[in-house]
C-alpha cells in the first residue's frame, strides 16, 4: 500500500535556516530553462539565446544567438528557446527554438554550426529535447508524444502516444536509460528509452498538472498545480508529500536524492527538504520571479531560473 506524509511546514512555526543567494548571474532574456554538466551550467532564454555559463568562474562561456522571427502580428521578434541541453561525448548543444507562426525547431549547435535537425515546416510542437548520446535525441511533443530521433539520419527510431493529457516535462536519469514524463493529469510517467515503451506509472500523488518532473538516484520529483511537492519511490511507487501554500512551479531532487527542493510560496521562496527525515532544513529567499527551473550541481549547490534574467546560484550549509 502506498504511504503518504503531508508536511504543512508553510502554514507552522518551524524553524529552518534561511539561505540567501550567493551569485546572481545577469543573462540576455527571461530564464526559460537551465540544465546542467558537472561546470558548465546551460541557459535557454526568452531573448533567442542558448548560453552557458563556468559554475566556478560565473563567466560566460559560449552564447549562442538564434534568428529572429516573425510573430502572429507580423512584428520581428526574439524567439524564445524553450529547452536547452549539452552532450559531452561530441561537445555539442541542442535547443528548441520557437519559429514563426506558432512552430518550433530542433537546432543542434557544435563548433559554431547551427543545424537545423527538424524545421517549422514539419509541423512538430517540441516541448523538450534532451540528448540520450551523441546520435540520439528524446523529444517530447506538447501533445505528449515522445520520439526517438537519430540525428546523422534526421529521422525518427520510433515516436509514440504517452497519454491524452496535455505534456508538462521530461527528465532523463543517470545513464540515459529511464525518462520521466509528466502532464496534466497529475500521473508521472516512466519510459524505456531503449525501447520505446512505458514501464510504469506513478500515481496518487499529484491530482492536477504536474509542472515540473525530475529523477536522481532511484527516486522521482513532481512539483504540482495541486500545490503538492511529490517525491517517489521508483520501485515500489511509494510517496512522499509535501504541501504548499501556493502552485508549485519548479522542483529538483540532489543528486543522491536526499534532498529535494520545491518553488513553495507566491514570494518565490525555495524550501529545501531531507528526504529521510522528512524535516525541512534551509529557506532560500531571494528569488523575485515566478521559477521556471531549478538544477542541482551537487549536494550543497544548485542554481534557479526563473522569469527575469537573473539565474541565482545558491550554496546550502554543509553538515
């Protein structure tokens, strides 16, 4: 039977060390969404940028501008790139640009070449893309479709209906194995990438759209409309809870997935939790836009994103 522990820390007196932020990094455009490879730290912005910044030096490292557009109106816009990753193995980045009239594209950038791996003709509404290895990308469709695509034959391995709910976000695991989907039906979805199929659904933890998904070590997030803050169990689907006073918009596990963190209140303050003990132990207050993205470079530290162009880096106390 699956178990469930609601922790109301924002509506009681306990008491957690508060955390303020200790580098705020000024991107080109409103932070759309962050990922991360051990220093390098990648940025998708509202301002047709896909950047990435040294996690030691805070300096920018590459920057990498995309075409503007033309909107419904007619007037030249930015794009917006709504999703952005790095692949080490071939150096190379991949971004989802939003094109014309509605449409988005694939983009692979490596060695200063642009190349335009699916195009607005194609008619596809990619969410996310993540890379799976070098020649091989995941790409979820706002319809909440996921495709398996090859990247030297620009084509796809397979491609196929997860559910009929509307697609929020994907996350892969450690080894590129398992990826995690999540969608307004409030269930989380868990995918066999080498084989194209689902393996298991989580469910009973979240009731409504499920913003943000993450996966680290055996355990999976979701961060809910619902105001529920979600930690599972993989192999057994058992659940932890955590309740909000507001949406919560963004969330990310620690890389050993003792902790985890959730976007909590309407003032954009990250509370962050021992997954063991369930005990809420640090406040970071700072952030002053609605969250988009939270990644963790390791135990003590992580990085946000939000909608202004500020990412903050922040450093947890150590025990």
């Amino acid at each position: 039977m699956k178990f469930l522990i609601s922790i109301i820390c924002i509506l009681c007196s306990l008491e957690a060390a508060v955390v303020t932020p200790t580098k705020l990094i000024e991107a080109s455009g409103n932070v759309i969404d962050l990922s991360i490879y051990k220093d390098k730290l990648i940025a998708a912005t509202s301002s047709g940028t896909l950047e990435v910044y040294d996690t030691t030096t805070y300096e920018k490292i590459l920057h990498v501008n995309f075409e503007n557009i033309k909107d419904f109106m007619g007037d030249v816009i930015a794009p917006k790139v709504f999703s952005a990753d790095y692949e080490p193995t071939s150096e190379a980045y991949l971004g989802v640009v939003q094109a014309s009239n509605g449409a988005r594209e694939l983009v692979h950038v490596k060695d200063d070449i642009k190349t335009v791996l699916i195009d607005k003709e194609e008619k596809l509404y990619i969410s996310k893309a993540k890379f799976v290895d070098a020649s091989r990308i995941l790409i979820a469709l706002l319809s909440n479709e996921i495709i398996l695509f090859d990247i030297e034959q620009k084509k796809a391995l397979y491609r196929f209906q997860v559910n009929f709910s509307h697609f929020s976000d994907m996350k892969l695991n450690e080894n590129k194995t398992l990826a995690v989907n999540g969608c307004e039906s409030g269930e989380i979805t868990v995918i066999n990438i080498e084989k194209g199929n689902i393996s298991k659904v989580l469910k009973g933890g979240n009731v409504d759209n499920v913003y943000k998904v993450d996966i680290k070590n055996g355990y999976v997030l979701g961060a809910g409309q619902d105001r529920r803050g979600i930690v599972y169990e993989l192999s057994s689907g058992n659940y932890i809870r955590f309740d909000a006073s507001f949406l919560i918009y963004a969330g990310a596990l620690s890389p050993s997935a003792n902790l985890g963190v959730f976007a909590f209140n309407e003032n954009n303050e990250i509370v962050v939790f021992n997954l063991k003990s369930s005990a809420r132990l640090h406040t970071l207050k700072g952030q002053k836009s609605t969250l988009n993205s939270i990644v963790f470079k390791n135990e003590t530290e992580l990085f946000s994103g939000s909608d202004d162009k500020y990412i903050i880096k922040w450093d947890l106390p150590k025990n």
